[in-house]
C-alpha cells in the first residue's frame, strides 16, 4: 500500500499568512511613523511661517505698512570717480564699435533699431570694485557682482531687498552720491520671505529643501491614512472633502 500525504490543517496556513501580513503591516507602519515625524519636525516652524504669511499675503490690503525712507548723502573719493569715468569711456567705446557693426551689416530704419537694442544692451554692467569697496566702508552695503545702470550723467545701482527697497547712484562729473533705503516692517519682510522676493539663492535653496521635506509629510501622511482607514469610516470623505472644495471654488469662482 502506498502511504498517503496528509496536508497540513488549514488553520496554522492561515494563521502563517495573517502573521506574514502583520508583519509587513508593522514593517510599513514603523517606516512611515518614523518619517512621518522626522519630517513634520523639520517642516514645523516653516509651516507656521507660510500659514501666517499666507493670511497676511491673502489680506495684504487690509494690513497697512507705513514705509520708512533713510537718505544718506556722500562723495565718492577721486581714484573711484576715476575708475567710474574709465569705465564709462570703455562703455562708450563698445557701443561705438557695436554701432558701426550695425551700420556696416543694416542700413535704414533696420539698421537704427539694431544700433537702438545694442546700446541698450551695453548700459547695464557689474559695479566696479572700486566703487563696490567704497560702499561697502561708507555706507555698509554689499554691491558687488550687483548690475549697474549707465546713463551719461550717473550709475544707478538697484539693491532690492526683502521687505523694502534701496539703491544708490553716483554722479559721473562731481562724485556725489545718494543713498536711499526703504523699510516696509517686519510683516513685509516675511511676506518676501514667503514669495522667495529678492531672498537670494541661499534662501532659495532652503524653499527646495522645504518643499521636499513638506512633501515626504504628505506622501507619508497619506499612506498612514490608507492604513488606517478601516477603522476610521470617516477618512476617505474628509480626504476627498479636501480636494473637491478648492477645485469648486477655482471652477466656480474663478474666472
């Protein structure tokens, strides 16, 4: 007689594949807890700061801020004014060149708006260094690698800034120089802070990281709701709640 195989009950295969499914449920549940609140710590302080600056931006005309303007005044010394003068000349010069490229390769109303463009485009250069140190010890403003604005009287130096504005600009022929810095408070300087306005590329780098780190919260955050939604009955309607009220308010208000 041949023997015959007992299969295995069928309870403990049962009880082996749920123990296998738990497992695998707690292996997903640690991970994503665990990044889950490393990312909410890292997100925390800058989420408080975009939902607060997010009501202040959305009622920005409800919230007034009186600018404040400071003016220095100052002349530049004769080795910067000179440089400044060198450089003009050296603009001058290019323009030239470019100019009569223009001509020699355009002719008539064309070859005037070429000449047009070419100038316009020679106008703007970075600040010399030796104005830029000048600034720096004068008035403790950082102007170098800034663009400069040319005209034949002065430079004009924009230096926009989070939560105001400034610049300076220097006469050509006698070296005087103005500087103005507006301030706007504290609420305006967060709100540049918010839009990434005049931050710089360190600050932008942070808005990269941010965003990553806000995204792997709400990647996370998801997969835990999926995990547990069947204990909670009222998960899915509140998720789906969150994306169908904005996308009705941006078909129906929006236009």
């Amino acid at each position: 007689m041949t023997e015959s195989r007992l299969e295995p009950p069928l309870e403990p295969r049962m009880e082996s594949h749920m123990g296998a499914a738990q497992q695998r449920r707690a292996f997903w549940l640690k991970h994503l807890h665990q990044w889950h609140w490393i990312s909410s710590a890292l997100c925390l302080i800058g989420m408080l700061l975009f939902a607060v600056t997010g009501f202040t931006l959305n009622h920005a005309g409800q919230i007034e801020a009186e600018p404040k303007v400071v003016v220095r005044n100052a002349e530049a010394p004769a080795p910067v004014l000179a440089a400044l003068q060198a450089r003009k000349a050296a603009l001058a010069g290019t323009n030239g060149d470019s100019s009569d490229g223009g001509n020699s390769g355009n002719s008539g109303k064309n070859g005037d708006t070429g000449n047009r463009g070419n100038n316009a485009a020679q106008d703007k250069s970075p600040v010399p260094a030796e104005l830029a140190d000048w600034l720096q010890r004068e008035f403790d403003i950082d102007a170098h690698g800034r663009e400069a604005e040319w005209s034949p009287d002065e430079i004009y130096v924009p230096l926009p800034r989070p939560g105001g504005d400034a610049w300076v600009s220097v006469a050509l022929d006698s070296g005087e120089t103005q500087y103005e810095l507006t301030t706007r408070g504290w609420i305006s300087y967060l709100n540049d802070l918010h839009k990434g306005r005049n931050t710089g590329g360190a600050w932008s780098l942070f808005l990269d990281l941010f965003a990553f780190a806000c995204l792997v919260f709400c990647v996370t955050g998801l997969f835990l709701l999926k995990l547990h939604a069947g204990a909670r009955v009222a998960t899915w309607p509140l998720v789906g709640l969150g994306l169908v009220a904005p996308l009705l308010l941006a078909i129906l208000f929006i236009h």
